[in-house]
C-alpha cells in the first residue's frame, strides 16, 4: 500500500497537530482515513477507509488519536446506538479509559476523547462546546472542525454550521491540506444561512481548486434547490457527475437533490428513474442511514405528488427495519416510521411509537431525547395520523410548531418534507380554519421561492378545491 503522500508525524507537527504517535505508519494512514471522511470518498487505490482505519490501527495498537478517529466515524455514522449496541459501548470505554490512565496524552486529545464519548452518549451540545474550544486553541485541527460541521448539521443548528468554519478560514493558507473542502463546508453553511449569492461564489472556488469535491457540489445543489433555480440544477449535476460520483458517500445524496429538481418541474418518471436505478441500488449496496433517508424521503414527495410507488416501500423496508429502534437522531427515526407507514407494517409502526415511548419514560436527559420532547413526538403522530388520512389531527399536531422543526436537524431542503406534509394536510382537512392556514402557508411559500412548480401545483389544488 502505497503511502509516499500522506503526512508522517513530523509533517502534522508542522500544523500544530500532536497525534500522539510515533509510528509514521500510523500517522499517514490517519491522514488517510481522515481525507476520506473529509472528501466523501473512499478512495480505490488505498484500499478505502476501512482498509486505511485498519492499517492504522495495526501500525499503533495504542495511537489515541487513532481511537478517536474510529470511534468518531461509528458516531458520526449514526447507526450505532450506544444505549443498546454492548460493542460500541465497550470501544468508546476502553478509549476513554486509555485517555485517563496514560500521561502522554495530551489535554487536546483527551478533549478529542470527550467530546465524541459526549456525542455518543447523546451529550451533542455538550461535544459541540468542546470542539469548538478544539478549533479556538488549535484551529487547523480539521478534524475537530468536520465533527462540529456534521455535529451541527445533525442538530439543524444552520448558523453554526456556517461560523464554526467562517472563524478559521482566514487562519488558513490555501497550501494547506483540505483548504479546498474547508471551502465547499463553509459554502453549504453560507448557503443554509440563506446566503446564496456567497454559498454559489464559495462553492465554485472550492470546485476549481477540486472538481471532485461532493460537498461543494453538495452546496451548489443546495443554492439551486432553494432558488428555484431547476433546470440549471439538472444541467450542473448532468455535466459533472463523473467529477462529484467520486465522492461515492455523499453521491447518493446528491443524486437525491437530482431527483427532487425533477420533481420540481413535474417530471416524476424522471425522478423515479434516479430512485430506481441509483438510490435503491445504492442503498441496497451500502445501507447507511444517510441513504435510508434519502430514499424514504424521495418516495413519500413523490406518493404525495400523486405517484404509485408500488413496492418500493416494501423492499426499502426490508433495508430499514433494523434501525427502527436506534433513536441516534430523531432526524433518521422519522423516515424510517415513514419508510414502516409505507410498507403498511402497523406491528413496526406500533413498536416504533411503544420504543420511543420508553425511551421517554424513565424522563434520561440528552440532546435527542429533548428533540422527541419537544417536537419528535408531535412529528411521529402527525406523521401517523397523515398516513392515516386524518388530515385535521396531522395539522393539528404540526401546526404549532412548524418554525420549531428545524430543532430535528437536517437541511432546510431535507425539512421542507414536513412543510409539504403540513399543508396537504391542512388542505385536505375538514376544518374550514386549517383551509384557510394552508392558503396562508402556500402564499409564504409561493413568496419564499417563487419559481417552483410544485408550489404552483399545490396552489393550484387549492384554488380547485375551494
């Protein structure tokens, strides 16, 4: 395995990063692993990160930071749940463990060690504080920057995501390995922060320093979604997809993005093609929760654009039952109950509800479970009552707090999913009130983004129906 070009412990020394090693093997196939998880991509001529995380922690069976780097890719995943998996519980003890009962390790990476110990014990906010002390005394330590990016994307927390990585740009040299994707982070924050002129301007840098970049693209996507701007979206991503697919785990979300341009400008055969030939195999293939959501997401916009989905819902079900009672992020709960509503399993959707339930009961404290206390709960009803077609309890349950959704975490495109599932359900309810509440949310819509067919379509109904 060739290594000559990823940095040894002297070269990271020379940034101001103490690894904790003194293996140089080990010190590259960190810089290794840590570029893959930057740049989405599992590069094909090292072997893939898990070839490279392998190596590394071959190289030092005792390398901290190597520890923290594992453990912080299991977390970040989302898919292991530290209440119930025993294996996962018993790695992040043993680094934590390790970090207390050994001198040479230093109070940055005992810092490291705690904040991922807090985000796996659903202390999200608590991890956040602490990387960010990372990023204020080391701000080159772009591994503490990515894990507070994705920490706050998780948390829907939009103008961190922004600054957490404006404040250390200009403590930056465009030499610097990974400025280019510092860039493409800084442009999605931009860009959910309603900036989209500057997100289109940054992510366009990012992209000419490296045009396989898939978040930048990822940014760029956004800022067409949320403009209206479709055709020109379709015709980005059409003209560089052979740059962003490299970046094979974010590409299917981006081919997500591609979909919904599709479903904007009415062309479901279209976006349906991309789910059937892209996102379902690529879900089949690495079933990650990012791509389950993707998925669920895709069919209920297009079941309630009036699609038959057929048994999608049934096959995509079979990929996500067995997340069903994680509860990592009340973000991946809900579309997997959307994904259990679909299939018209009601035992999963019942033992769904029954497990957050008791998740709930025993009133433990932590960043998610205050989400589910808040708005999750709501959500996961409303969301049950809609496939239910009782309309008048799904907006009774949304309606109020619909500015709070944002507290589920995810993109503002990604939630605009409850605002759809909102005014159809205030529009096919029975209450004359909630007719006239979904009249008032589609001219706010129609005033946010005004170039979009599917709101046009809504209004339309509207105006049919009344």
């Amino acid at each position: 395995m060739s290594v000559r070009h990823w940095r040894d412990c002297q070269e990271w020394n020379t940034y101001g990063i103490d690894l904790g090693t003194t293996s140089n093997e080990a010190a590259k196939m960190f810089d290794a692993s840590l570029t893959q998880y930057i740049t989405w991509s599992n590069m094909d001529s090292i072997g893939g990160i898990e070839s490279t995380l392998n190596a590394m922690t071959n190289a030092d069976t005792d390398f901290i930071m190597g520890k923290v780097l594992v453990n912080a890719l299991e977390t970040m995943g989302t898919g292991k749940c530290f209440e119930t998996d025993e294996a996962f519980q018993n790695d992040i003890k043993e680094m934590v463990e390790f970090a207390e009962n050994n001198d040479h390790v230093t109070p940055i990476q005992k810092m490291h060690v705690r904040a991922v110990e807090s985000f796996a014990k659903d202390k999200m906010i608590e991890a956040c504080q602490i990387w960010e002390d990372i990023i204020t005394e080391c701000p080159t330590d772009i591994l503490a920057i990515k894990l507070a990016h994705d920490s706050y994307f998780y948390l829907g927390q939009s103008t961190n995501i922004r600054d957490s990585v404006a404040g250390v740009i200009p403590l930056w040299k465009p030499s610097m390995p990974m400025y280019s994707y510092l860039l493409g982070m800084y442009a999605f924050g931009l860009e959910e922060t309603n900036k989209f002129a500057e997100a289109e301007t940054m992510a366009k840098k990012a992209l000419e320093i490296s045009k396989e970049d898939g978040w930048a693209t990822h940014a760029l996507l956004h800022c067409y979604e949320m403009q209206g701007f479709q055709k020109k979206g379709v015709e980005f991503a059409s003209t560089t997809v052979v740059n962003w697919s490299k970046s094979d785990m974010a590409s299917c979300h981006n081919y997500w993005h591609w979909a919904l341009y599709h479903i904007e400008l009415n062309e479901h055969l279209a976006a349906l093609d991309i789910y059937d030939n892209i996102v379902a195999d690529m879900t089949k293939k690495d079933p990650c929760l990012l791509n389950i959501v993707d998925a669920g997401s895709l069919l209920q916009r297009l079941v309630m654009e009036g699609i038959d989905v057929e048994d999608r819902w049934d096959h995509l079900y079979r990929i996500t039952n067995s997340h069903n009672e994680d509860h990592v992020l009340v973000f991946n709960d809900l579309h997997c109950l959307f994904v259990a509503l679909g299939a018209k399993d009601d035992a999963a959707v019942a033992e769904i509800k029954t497990s957050v339930k008791e998740l709930l009961h025993e009133e433990m404290k932590g960043t998610q479970k205050s989400v589910y206390r808040k708005v999750g709960c709501a959500l996961q009803e409303a969301a049950v009552a809609f496939n239910g077609d009782d309309y008048g309890k799904a907006a009774d349950l949304m309606y109020p707090i619909r500015q709070e959704v944002a507290l589920i975490g995810g993109s503002n495109a990604q939630r605009d999913l409850w605002n759809q599932i909102l005014i159809h359900s205030l529009m096919r309810s029975d209450s004359e009130m909630d007719f006239a509440k979904g009249k008032r949310l589609l001219m706010e819509r129609k005033m946010d983004k005004s170039n979009s067919g599917l709101t046009d379509r809504l209004i339309a109904k509207y105006i049919s129906s009344h």
